[in-house]
C-alpha cells in the first residue's frame, strides 16, 4: 500500500472522526499483512533455492526480515507524522473557530446592548409623548 493512500485513509477517518486508536490498528493489521505475504512469498523464493547451504539461506531470510522490519518501521513513522500534522492542523483550526466564536459572542452582545440601550430610548420618548397626550387632552392634533 502506497503512503499516500495511506495518508487518504488517514484525511478520510479524520474527516468522519473515526478514533485514532482504531484507525492505527488498522493500518498495522493491513501493514502485517501485507509484510507476511511479502515475506513468505520471497521465503518460499528463498527456500526454492537449491545448492545453497542452510546457512547461506538463513543469512538470506534474516536479511529479508530486517529489510521488511525497517520497512515497517518507515512506514509507521511517516504515518506517526502526518498523523502529528493532521491533529496539528485540527487544533490550530479548532483554536481559530474557538477564537472566531469568542469574537462573534462578543459582538453579539455589543449589539444586544445597544439594541437594549436604543429600546429604552424608544420607551421612554413613548412615555413622554403618552405623557404630553394626556395633558392635551387626548387629542393627537393638538
């Protein structure tokens, strides 16, 4: 498996919030997986060699196992890095929402505060012009 479908599959399991835990269990059960059929198929390879001593063939598979085990390793460490990136970019952008949120709380309070300040305004120029009807004698013209 490519590292890039492998970056794929990690974008997509973020995007749907799948655990991480899980998602890396995968990728180490697939990784395995794969590794062993790759290892038996060059192991059978090995074995089909004929007038080679034991030795010598030992030498060749326990070169093979280091070579499928290094591989592993750098495939779990670019996963462990763009895994570190993407949870990198996750909380940069969390934080700017949090931030943009915080912003739009307090200007929706800036302006529930004027809404307020001009609707007591309206009130009491209600009350004086109730107020000045009263004592016209409840006759709007005049």
């Amino acid at each position: 498996m490519k590292v890039s479908t492998l970056y794929s599959c990690l974008k997509s399991c973020l995007v749907w919030c799948f655990p991480i835990k899980i998602f890396l269990m995968h990728v180490t059960i697939y990784l395995t997986r794969q590794g062993a059929k790759k290892l038996r198929g060059q192991q059978e390879t090995i074995d089909s060699f004929e007038g080679y001593s034991e030795q010598h063939i030992s030498r060749l598979k326990g070169q093979l196992q280091l070579e499928n085990d290094e591989q592993l390793k750098r495939i779990s460490e670019t996963i462990a890095s763009r895994l570190r990136e993407a949870t990198a970019r996750l909380e940069e952008q969390l934080a700017e929402e949090k931030a943009a949120r915080v912003e739009l709380q307090k200007y929706a309070k800036q302006a529930q505060k004027r809404s307020n300040e001009e609707l007591s305004k309206l009130r009491v120029h209600l009350e004086k012009a109730q107020e000045e009807l009263r004592r016209k004698g409840n006759c709007a013209i005049l």
